[in-house]
C-alpha cells in the first residue's frame, strides 16, 4: 500500500485496537517477567525472603546446627522421601534466577522493537534505571543482612553462654550404623541428639521390662549405647587433641563437644551412659594434646653434630608452649562456656607436659653445658617475659600458676648431677693444668718468669681460680642452693689436688739435679702460685664452705710447707761441706769454705727474694737458724784446739762471721734475731786473754741460751784451750752454781722448741765425764772453793 494513501476510518480503529493489545500483552510480559525476577522482594526466586521461607533455616546464636540432610541421606532404607526433596526442591527453586534473567533481557528487547515499529516515545533508559535501582537496593539490603548476621556470629563468638537449651529430641532414633556413621563424619551434634533418643528409648524399655525376650534385646541395645558412647568418647577426645593444630577447622566442633560434655555430665546417673566424668575426659585429651605438641618438638638425635643442642631445643620448646597458649587465649577458648576454665586447663596440661619431657631430658643431658642450659630454663627462663609470663599471654595468665609442675626429686638430682659433673670435670681440668705445665715449662727447662713485683709466678694459680669462680657464677645465675653445692664441690676438688699435683711434680723433676737453681725456682714459683689460691680461696669462700676451705687450707699449707722443706732441704746439703770445716785450722787460716757457704746463702737470699711473704721469712729463719747451729755446733765437737794465743785471732774471726752471716739472713727475711748475741757471747769466752775471766762471761751466755750446758762450756773451753786445771773446774762449778739459781734476763728466750739452740747440738761426752769428775774430787779435796 503506498503510504500517501489514506487510511480508510474502519481499518484505522482496527488499528488501534491492535496496538493496544499489543500494548497490553507487553505490560503483561513486563509484570511477569519482574515477578519472577530474584531482584523483586516478594518473589519466588528473591534472596529478600521471609523468615517463614523454608529454603532458609533461621539463624541460632552461639551454637549452629549440622544440616540435616546428613541424617536424611543415612535413612535412604527407611524411604524418607520428605528430607529427601527438600535440598531438591531448593536446588530447582534457586536455578530458575537464571533463566527468568534471561527471559527479561528477551522481553526487553521485543518491547523496544514494537515501540519503535509504532512510533512510540522510547522509555529504555527510563526502565533501566529503574532496574539498577531495583538490583542496587536489593544488594544493598542483602549486604546489610549479612554484616548484622556477622555481627552476631562475631558477638556470639566472642563469648559463649554457660546455660543451653537441648533442641527437641528426634522420636525415631537414627541405627546403630547410621549414628556410629554420624560419629565418623564428625556429625556430633545430631549424633548425639539421636545418642539421647536412643538411650531415652532404652530407659523407657528398661522400665517396662517384663519378657524374657526383651532382656536379651535390652541387653544388646545397652552394649550398643556403651559401644557408640565409647565411640562419642573417642572421637571428642580426637578433636579435643588437635584442637590446638588445627584451630579453624575445630572451632565449630568444640561448641559442639562442650555441650556434649555439660549434657552428658549432667546425666551421668542415668542409665545406658559411659562411667567416668566426660569432664575428666575432656582435660585427659587436653593434656595428651600437650603432651603430643611437646614431644613433637624437633630434638637432635645426637649431640655430637651440635654442640647446643639442648639449648635449641629448649628454644624451640619455650617457642612453642607460647604459641600453643597464644591460640587458646585468642582462639579455642571462646569455643567453651566459662565453666571449662579452657586457658587454665590448657596451661596446667602444658606444665605437666614440659614437666615429663624435662625427665627425657634429664637422661640425655650429660655435659656441664647441657645440664647448665636444662637447670636455667627451668627455674629461670620458663618463667620469664619470653615464655610463660609472656604480655601476649596477659590477663589470662595473671590469674594461673606459671611454674613448672615437676616431680619432687628432680631439680634435686639435676643439682646433685651438675654438681657431680662440676667436680669431675673439675678435676679433668686440674690434671689439664699439670700436663700443660710439664710441656710447657717442666719438660724444656724453662725458667719461670717474674711479676711486676720481681716474684717469681705462674699462670697456673689463675686458671684455677678462673675455673672455679667460672662454675660458682653460674651455679649462681640459677640459685643459691645450686651455688652451694658448686662451691662444696669445686672445694673437694681442691682438697684432693695438693698432694697430686706434688706427686707429679716430683715425678716430672726427678732427672733435675738438686743443687740445680732451677729446682729453687720452680719451688719459689709453686709457693707463690698456691699462697695466691689459699688466699683466693678464703676470700671468696670461707663465709660459704667454711669447712670446705679450711680443708682446702690444711692441703694447701701440708704443700707449702713440703715446698719450703724442699728448699731448705736443698741449701742444708749444699752448705753442709762447707760447714763441716768451720772451726779447724785450715778455717783458721783460710777463708775459701765461708766464702762458698756466703755465696751459697745469697743464692737462696736471691730467691727469698723472689718469694711472697710469710714465707720468705719462714725460709730465710730456717735457714738462718740451721747455719748458725751448725756454725756453732762446729765449736763442740773439739775438732781443733788453739794454742800459742791463737784463741784472740779465733775469736775475732768467729765474730765478724757470726755478724756477717747475721746481716745476710737479716737482708734475706730473717726474724730470727734472738740468734745474733750467740757469736759475741763465745767469742768473749774463746777470746779471753786470762783463763780466770772467763767465769765473769757466763751469765750472758746462760741468760740468753738456757739449754747451754757444762758440756758445751767444756767443749768451748777446748777449743780455747782451756783443757784441765783448776781454774777449769771454778768455771764448770761457776756454771753450775747459775743455773741452779736460774738467773734469767727479760730478754731470756724459752728453751722449749725451736730456740733450743745448745739442746741438740752435739758435744764431747769424754770432756764432759772428765770434767764432772775432776769438779768432784776438786771439791773434796778444797770444800771452801
């Protein structure tokens, strides 16, 4: 038809009529197409559903309930076809969004056709904005569903409620199977709801028991319930065990196994139910989950590729006790009601855990280092900022014990260990010293050197006392019971190594020749080393140990005084030939053997002086004592007599060589001044010019010298010439007549001891029966004289 034609008025109102129906159709389709859309509230397919919708369980604070279509899927024998249809019915429900989106954009685009063949003003824009609006709100009012829905999981998550209420009882119980199946797949709570129906169901016919028949099937039913409860049991204590490891996937478990507990301890009389609180059973697993995390620490099987061993693995030990708790607190237990007391359960089974695993330990630990290591971690480190009194673990742990739960005896034998360790290897340490001396300083004849003080040492003294006050300061960083028993120990050692260390010093020096200077030296070196450790030793030690250190002291002086004789032993065989030929005729005349035992004597001055006081002092007394007794022992045996005035030139010489010899020790150390008169008192008796004088110079002598007796008078006046005759015995007599009337002097020293200088002295015997006989007829014959 052209189109210039005019339209007859009939065919123009069947036009009309047409266009509307079209019109209306398309509305039509409209309002369908957005009824059966998911983004219109109210519609079949809409997220926005009413709480009475069945697709969409409410939601339930603290505790969520398994689906149970697991349960249904177990009655598939019993042809329960409801529970069966339901997640099908949901699944068709939920696929027809997509194809009804479809359909719209379909209609959509059908409608612009039709208004632009009719020449309609186009509303696309328009409809489309009204369907982003629609899609826009409801997004919206779905996210702000979810974010209250979070909020309340958050909330309810963040603290569980001690009181319950047990959902209603199924009225059929699930089989044996099906339940023991539920179990298996961790189904706990719908296990144990259809667990409580079958055992109400056994109490109910246990109750009416009246057949014979029906005590055969309750029994069977009773070891059915004991055998899914044993079960129940198990599977709880599982995840109670793992909870730790595996935080996220248990935390909607242990809801469930914390009500299982408080419902099953408060039917724990009822019948048909295990024997034993499920309570002490839930921390029995805690614990055994500790004891696992534990153990699981990595530990080397040797200690001989790491030398700090024990020292890592306490590392990582402490690591891991602290993260383990760190989940507990921020974690699990929100998972319990406040009842199971989850932190201070958790931390109690960890204690006990370490507690064990430190006896394993204990058998390992051999070293000093290792039971060092073992002894600080226990008392110190476990409780320190680092692990148990962690910030990361507070509050929580403010209200919970932090020690370590230990058996009684073992931190005693850990101590009595390391303290049986410290001696062994302190005695291992010891005998290193002495080999290390003999390389170094034995063996090559090495001269030792000299302090700033010009005394001969060693750095012998040092290490011992380096490695004694090593072992006390760190038995002291653990405790004072264990720096106790360090410094007993150390001092056992101690007491032991004197008498060792001499025994094989003697050994290694055995080739060495007496008389050779570098025996001295060694012995002035060792007496100055070991008076530095006595004195070390009482000055660290004695408030501590007194009877250890005075053990110590009494070794230690029983050396020096070995060392000292050692010496004087020495210079004794060195001078002896020279003192042998004082007092002769060749002494007389010639001065080499005083020459020799004066450079003998300053030999041992030299080393005297190199020597720490008091015994320098002691050394020099001794010897200065032993020459001078020797000196004038010389005097008694009568080996020469003077003649022809000789005594005035004797006389003079023993003088000035009792005075040099007395300044000589002197200069050395001596104190031993109550020896000096000696040499003047009988050179005024040898040197006498008239027999008759010599009576006048006895009272000094005596007064000074008590144990000087008629025979050592008589062998003085030999030597003087002085051999018969009556002024002889007036001096005999005149001496006996002072010593019965014991006249002393203030500065009379006490014969009894060492200042018995005359009492061991050898003397003529023969002169001295002759004199007392001559002295007897002498005064028979003149009575008055």
């Amino acid at each position: 038809m052209d189109p210039s034609t005019p339209i007859p008025p009939h065919q123009e109102d069947d036009a009309s009529k047409k266009t509307s129906g079209l019109l209306e159709t398309f509305r039509n389709n409209i309002r369908l197409a957005a009824e059966k859309s998911p983004l219109t509230p109210g519609s079949r397919g809409s997220k926005n559903r009413s709480p009475s919708t069945p697709d969409r369980a409410p939601h339930s604070p603290g505790v969520t309930s398994p689906p149970r279509s697991a349960a249904a899927r177990l009655r598939t024998k019993d042809g329960d076809d409801d529970h069966d249809q339901s997640p099908k019915s949901r699944a068709v429900m939920h696929s027809r969004t997509e194809p009804n989106l479809a359909r719209l954009d379909s209609l959509l685009k059908k409608g612009a056709s039709i208004r632009r063949s009719l020449r309609f003003s186009s509303k696309k824009g328009k409809r489309q904005d009204a369907l982003l609006a629609v899609q826009g709100e409801a997004k919206e009012e779905d996210e702000d569903e979810e974010g209250e829905e979070d909020d309340g999981e958050a909330e309810a998550w963040e603290e569980m409620e001690e009181a319950y209420t047990l959902p209603e009882l199924p009225h059929v119980p699930l089989s044996v199977m099906q339940i023991s199946k539920l179990i298996e797949m961790e189904v706990l709570e719908e296990a144990h709801l259809h667990l409580l129906a079958l055992r109400a169901e056994f109490q109910r016919e246990r109750l009416g028991l009246d057949r014979e028949d029906s005590t055969v099937e309750l029994a069977k039913k009773e070891k059915d319930l004991s055998l899914l409860y044993a079960d129940l049991r198990l599977k709880i204590a599982g995840i109670v065990r793992t909870s730790v490891s595996l935080p996220a996937r248990n935390k909607g478990l242990l809801v469930h196994v914390a009500r299982i507990v408080q419902e099953e301890d408060k039917r724990a009389r009822e019948a048909g139910g295990l024997h034993g609180s499920w309570m002490d059973a839930w921390r029995e697993a805690v614990e055994q989950g500790a004891r696992e995390k534990v153990d699981a620490v990595h530990l080397e099987p040797t200690n001989q590729s790491n030398a700090s061993w024990l020292a890592v693995h306490l590392g990582l030990l402490g690591k891991a006790v602290v993260e383990d708790l760190e989940k507990v607190k921020r974690e699990l237990r929100r998972s319990y009601p406040p009842s199971f007391r989850v932190f201070a359960t958790y931390v109690r089974s960890y204690h006990a855990a370490v507690g064990r695993h430190l006896r394993v330990l204990e058998g390992r630990a051999a070293q000093l280092k290792d039971l060092y290591a073992l002894l600080d971690w226990m008392v110190h480190r476990y409780r320190s900022e680092r692990l148990m009194a962690s910030p990361a673990l507070e509050p929580d742990m403010s209200h919970v014990d932090i020690d370590l739960r230990l058996d009684q005896d073992l931190l005693l034998r850990l101590r009595d260990k390391f303290c049986r360790t410290v001696k062994e290897d302190m005695r291992v340490a010891l005998d290193r010293l002495v080999a290390l001396e003999n390389e170094e300083m034995w063996s090559v004849r090495k001269h030792p050197d000299t302090d700033d003080d010009h005394l001969l040492t060693s750095m012998f003294h040092m290490d011992i006392c380096t490695k004694v006050s090593g072992n006390v300061v760190n038995a002291r960083l653990v405790d004072a019971d264990l720096e106790r028993g360090v410094v007993a120990s150390c001092l056992g050692e101690l007491q032991d190594f004197p008498k060792r260390f001499h025994a094989e010093f003697r050994r290694q020096l055995s080739s060495l020749p007496a008389d050779e200077p570098l025996w001295s030296e060694f012995q002035v070196t060792y007496i100055n080393c070991f008076h530095a450790l006595q004195r070390h030793i009482d000055d660290s030690y004695a408030s501590a140990n007194p009877h250890g250190v005075e053990a110590v002291r009494k070794e230690v002086t029983w050396l020096l005084r070995t060392l000292r004789e050692g010496l004087e032993l020495q210079f004794k065989g060195d001078v002896k030939l020279y003192l042998r030929r004082m007092m002769t005729r060749k002494w007389l005349t010639n001065d080499d053997d005083f020459s020799g035992l004066h450079a003998r004597a300053e030999l041992l001055a030299r080393h005297c002086e190199a020597m720490r006081p008091p015994h320098r002092q002691d050394v020099a007394g001794a010897a200065h004592y032993h020459v001078l007794k020797e000196y004038v022992g010389q005097l008694m045996k009568t080996n020469y007599s003077c003649k022809k005035r000789k005594h005035h030139k004797a006389a003079g010489k023993m003088r000035a060589q009792c005075s040099e010899l007395a300044d000589l020790f002197h200069r050395m150390g001596s104190q031993e001044d109550w020896l000096d008169p000696v040499g003047d008192y009988l050179s005024d008796i040898v040197g006498q010019k008239n027999e008759g004088d010599i009576k006048d110079h006895l009272q000094p002598l005596l007064d000074q010298y008590p144990d000087f007796s008629s025979r050592h008078l008589t062998a003085v006046l030999a030597f003087r010439g002085v051999l018969r005759g009556r002024e002889h015995q007036r001096i005999l007599r005149r001496l006996d007549q002072l010593r019965k009337t014991k006249i002393t002097t203030a500065t009379g020293n006490d014969h009894h001891g060492r200042r018995s200088l005359f009492r061991n002295m050898e003397a003529p015997l023969r002169a001295d029966c002759l004199s007392d006989v001559s002295s007897f007829c002498f005064t028979f014959v003149f009575p008055g004289e």
